[in-house]
C-alpha cells in the first residue's frame, strides 16, 4: 500500500475552562488508516457542569479551525461527512466518518469550553490561539 493512500491522523485534547478538576482524555499520538476506512476517534471529559464540546480539526499549513460542535445532550454535530453526538450521561462527544479520504489528514482536536449567555440567550464561544506553548484566550464572541 501507498503511504499517499494513508489517512494520518493526530489526535489532541483540550479544556477550554476555568477549574482545574476538568479534564478531556482523547487518544493520544497519530493513527493511520487506509482511505475508505472508518474512523473513529473517542473523546470524554470529566467536567462540572454542561460545557460545549467541539471538535476542532487544523489541516497541514493552516490554523484550527471548528469542525463540528453540539451543546445539548444528544445534539448531533455534523460537517463534512463527520458526525458527533454528544452524550451528558457517559460523558463523551466521540467523532466518527463512514468513509475517510487522503483530504483528511490533520491534526483532530476534542474540546471542551464554558458557555457565556449573552443577552439574547445565544452561546458565547470564547476563542483561543496557541500562544507560547499554551492555548489563550484572544477574544470572545
């Protein structure tokens, strides 16, 4: 098999939150899988609360950008061909694609952030950038 027909994968969790017994736990290193395989990467947290989850996913040469997100129990997240559905009970938002193409390779990034109700009763997403070893916060919308 060609290594140009292999879906490299790496995996990466975040918390995007404010106390310290929050935790997301995401396989880690890099997975590769042939193309048309499926995938499935698990993501749980340990969480006070009902934060967002997210999955993030940063393409060669480019920044993370949001793949998907869900923030009521059950909620499906989808785009691309990628699905989520997020679980309050079990604690898991865990991505999966039928069928993955070469195009997928990336960096895949599960992630937890606190909800800000604005005054209109929309989710406020805080954004945060890699800064110096560290994700931080760089703005709020």
């Amino acid at each position: 098999m060609l290594l140009s027909s292999l879906l490299k994968v790496v995996m990466a969790s975040l918390w995007l939150g404010q106390t310290r017994e929050d935790s997301v736990t995401q396989m880690d290193g890099q997975m590769t899988l042939p193309e048309g395989a499926a995938l499935t990467i698990n993501c749980t947290y340990s969480a006070t609360g009902y934060p967002i989850t997210f999955w993030y996913v940063q393409y060669p040469g480019e920044g993370p950008q949001v793949l998907l997100k869900a923030m009521k129990d059950n909620e499906k997240g989808t785009n691309k061909e990628f699905e989520a559905t997020y679980h309050r009970e079990s604690k898991s938002f865990h991505l999966e694609k039928a069928s993955v193409q070469d195009s997928d390779s990336a960096v895949y990034y599960c992630v937890l952030s606190d909800t800000v109700m604005g005054t209109a009763g929309a989710a406020e997403h805080k954004l945060f950038e890699w800064q110096q070893g560290a994700w931080r916060l760089s703005a709020s919308i």
